[in-house]
C-alpha cells in the first residue's frame, strides 16, 4: 500500500459531470492541510474495456484492490448496449456490500431540524442469505464500535414476504449475537413518516440497497441536501471506497457552483478509515466553520461563492 512508510497511496476517480471541480476541491485541502496520501488517479475510459465489460478500466480496479483504499466521484454511465454500469461494475467486481451513510445536522445551517444526529443508512443490493448477514453484521459491528444503542432494520415484509422476510430473519440471527445493542423493524412506509415528523427517534438503519438509496435521499433533505451528504463503501477484503451520496449533477457541471462538502466528508471517512484521525477532525472542522459561518456557501445552501471560493475558505479556515 505503501509507497514509502510514512505516505499511503489511495485511488481517485474523479468521476463524471462535477466530479472533477469537486475533486480538485479534495485534493487542495488535502495538499493545505498536509494530508499524508499519494492520489493515483483513475479516468474513466472512452471505449468498453473487454476484461471488465465497462467503460471502467481492468488497471482502475486493481488499483483499488492494491490500494484497497480510494475516493470516488460521482459516475454518469454512457447509455448504449453492450456494456455494465459503472457503479454496478465497481460493486460487482470490488464486493462493496455495505454503504455507510451518515446523516447529522451541520452546526450553524438552519433547517426544519437542529438535531439530526444519530441517522446511518447502510444499503446492500442483492437479498441473498449470504449479503443479508454480512450487512447485518457489519450495521452491528458499526453501531458497537461508533457507541450507537439500536439498530433498526428497515423493511416491507408484510408484502414482500420472501425477500425482505429473509432480510429480516438474518437480521435477527445477527442481533441475537449482539445483546448490547437494542434491535427493532421498521416497515419503510412507517419509517418514512417518522423520519419526517421526528428524525432523532432513529439510530442506525440497515436495509437493502433500493430502501436505502430512497431513505438516505430523505435524510440528506432534512440536513441541507446532497450537497452535504458523505458515505462509504465496504468491501471484502477489507476495501473502503469513499464516494459522495449526490450524483454527477449535469445540470450545473463546468460552471464552478457545485458544493464539494459530500465528498470532503466522504474524503474525511475514508482518513478515519485509515486512522488518520487529526487530519480527519481537522478537514471536517473546518468544512463545518465554514458553513456556519456563513460567508461563503454554495447556491444550494443558498449562498453565491463558487466551488472555488468555497473551497479556499475552507482552506483558510485549517
Ligand atoms: P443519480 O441518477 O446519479 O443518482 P440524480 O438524478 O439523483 O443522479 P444528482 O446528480 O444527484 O441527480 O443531482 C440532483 C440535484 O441535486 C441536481 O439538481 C443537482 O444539481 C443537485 N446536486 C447534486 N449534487 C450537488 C452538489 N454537490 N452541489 C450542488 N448541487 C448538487
Ligand atoms: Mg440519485
């Protein structure tokens, strides 16, 4: 992993749409702030690469599996035939059955709610006995290590007796070896409703990958937006790739008004990942000061300052 002993290598996509502006944004505060990492970067390519059937290339994914560490932008897949997403691909062929994704309220920027704190979405795709238990177990073992009390699995059961039935029943497999840790059900429509009128009433959630992805959408609406949602993958073997919730954006690509705070926060996972814990506090402090206070925010915080602007008063605020 190492290229000497004191620097760590992690792979970059900087990805599609405002993935580059938003990555660059990464990479200097990560440089001003002395961050101890080696990017080696990875594009995605022009033309299907036969070995991984997608546009991503073979030497991109080994560098993760070398690396088993990286930051990812968001991906836009090329419409055409022939060819694999390219969020399926890197799920698919680097085993990421687990996304962590944390939601709390920033000091200092007003919502309908202040205290957002305890939110953890986790998601896995397919409902197999297998990727069921390992989700399960990793939810537990994330609330066991991050001090969390209770972990609600989320679910329709009561419709989709087979597949959410089995989700589950390994959830409760899994909980039984956990006594420590309070477990409840939630049916998805119920927890909807819940999240909107009270979202402190729920600690860390588990579920399939579908709910997930509807839920932590929810969440990032009742913190401030996709703007400001981080999360991380897991995969076997022990691999983190750390990527923004929001997607390419195309709307506001090229223009320099994207908000690069997704994927500093998910930059900031990956270095508590990599226990680099005084860098990570230091980034996301200041990511956080300079939200609150409030002279320079992004459109979709309602503020006017380019990604840019942003960026350098973060930088500022190391
Ligand atoms: P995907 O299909 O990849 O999930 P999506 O259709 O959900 O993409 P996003 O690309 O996530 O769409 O964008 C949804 C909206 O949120 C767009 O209006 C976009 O401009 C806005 N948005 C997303 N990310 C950011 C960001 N980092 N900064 C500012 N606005 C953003
Ligand atoms: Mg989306």
């Amino acid at each position: 992993r190492n290229y000497s002993s004191d620097r760590i290598t992690a792979t970059l996509f900087p990805g599609d749409g405002i993935g580059p502006e938003i990555a660059e944004s990464v990479k200097q505060v990560f440089n001003a702030a002395e961050v101890p990492i080696e990017w080696e970067e990875h594009f995605v390519g022009t033309e299907v690469d036969p070995r991984t059937q997608s546009f991503l290339t073979w030497e991109s994914l080994e560098s993760v599996r070398r690396n088993k560490v990286g930051l990812k932008g968001p991906m836009a897949t090329p419409i055409g035939k022939g060819h694999r997403s390219l969020n399926l691909t890197l799920r698919k062929e680097l085993n990421l059955y687990a996304n962590v994704r944390p939601c709390y309220s920033l000091p200092g920027y007003k919502t309908r709610y202040d205290d957002v704190v305890r939110g953890v979405v986790e998601s896995l795709k397919i409902i197999t006995r297998q990727a069921s238990l390992r989700v399960a177990e990793y939810a537990f073992y994330y609330a066991k290590t991050h001090g969390r009390e209770r972990v609600s699995a989320v679910h329709k059961a009561n419709i989709m007796q087979k597949t959410d039935g089995l989700f589950l029943k390994c959830c409760r497999e899994v909980a039984e070896k956990y006594p420590e840790i309070k477990y409840e059900e939630v049916v998805i429509d119920n927890c909807c409703m819940m999240l909107v009128k009270n979202p402190t009433l729920f600690d860390v959630l588990v579920m399939p990958n579908l709910y997930g992805d509807i839920i932590s959408d929810l969440c990032a609406g009742l913190i401030g937006g996709l703007g400001l949602t981080p999360s991380l993958n897991i995969g076997e073997g022990g691999i983190a790739l750390a990527e923004a919730v929001h997607g390419s954006a195309p709307d506001i690509a090229g223009k320099n008004l994207a908000n690069p705070t997704a994927l500093l926060l998910s930059a900031v996972s990956m270095l508590h990942h990599l226990d680099l814990t005084e860098k990570a506090d230091k980034i996301q402090d200041a990511v956080l000061k300079t939200i609150a206070e409030g002279k320079y925010r992004t459109g979709d915080l309602g503020g006017t300052s380019t990604t840019t602007e942003f960026t350098k008063a973060i930088i500022d605020h190391l």
